[in-house]
C-alpha cells in the first residue's frame, strides 16, 4: 500500500513537472500608461507668464496654476504644505478653495508625494509633486472637495 501512495506522488510531481515545464517564467514588464496629465519641465517656463483670470474655468487657469508652481520649483524648490499653500495664496486664491495634503508621515517622515489643489467652480487644479512635477483638471469630488482623505487646512 505504501508502494502505491510512492507510486501515485511520484506520478502526480511528474505531471505537474511536465505540464509547469512548459510555462514561461518570462516576467512582462509593465507599460506605464498614459494618464493624460503632463510632466512639466521647471525649465521650460513660458516667455510671457500667464495670469490668473478670476472668473475663468479650471481649464483656462491651468496654465497660470502650472506656471506659478513650475516657477516656485526652479526659484525656490521648496514643495512642502507651507510653501505649497502660502505660494497659491499669494497667487491670488482664496485659503478655503486651497487643499494641501500633509507633507509628513504621523511619525514625522517625509511622504511620498504632495498633493494640492484648488477648487474652481465645479472642477478642481489638482497638481502634484514626487520630485517631478505632474498637474490635472479634473471634477469636484461628491464630498465637495478636490482631494480624497483629510488634508490639512490651509490659512
């Protein structure tokens, strides 16, 4: 009987040997895809600088948006929550359509990425900074802010 059990495992990792052989232990690497927000190059700042057009759409403040963040980074550099949120007040929006998330780990570590926004209308600039720099328009979320989770108030 013992024979038989011997017999059958044996039989079972060789089928499994046989049948996984022929597997390809080849590893895709993965394509990023395009998400439609660009990277903008600090040093490629525009001659004339765009301003803010105070009644305008998210989409016709972008460039004014991506313009004073691009040329805060090549200036100063510093992207942190205070920086991030005196640079888009001083840009002329108001503190409470302003969200920055935190730039800090509850342990004090720096985080990844920052995020921040400001809310236009029913739409949102939404830039973001993790060493480069990326920006959207993109709505307003059902919760009546820009970003998801809690960031901290700005002002």
């Amino acid at each position: 009987m013992k024979q038989r059990t011997t017999l059958r495992a044996t039989a079972v990792a060789g089928a499994l040997a046989l049948l996984l052989g022929g597997c390809s232990a080849t590893v895709e690497e993965p394509t990023p895809s395009p998400s439609g927000a660009p990277v903008i190059a600090p040093t490629a700042l525009p001659q004339t600088p765009p301003e803010l057009v105070p009644e305008g759409t998210a989409d016709e403040n972008r460039p004014y948006f991506d313009y004073v963040v691009a040329r805060h980074i090549v200036d100063d550099g510093t992207m942190n929550h205070g920086s991030v949120a005196a640079l888009l007040t001083s840009a002329g929006w108001e503190s409470s359509a302003i969200e920055v998330t935190a730039d800090a780990t509850p342990l004090g570590n720096p985080t990844d990425a920052l995020s921040f926004a400001v809310q236009v209308g029913d739409e949102c600039l939404i830039g973001q900074w993790n060493g480069e720099y990326t920006s959207v328009v993109a709505p307003r979320l059902s919760s009546g802010t820009c970003l998801v989770g809690t960031p901290r108030p700005v002002g």
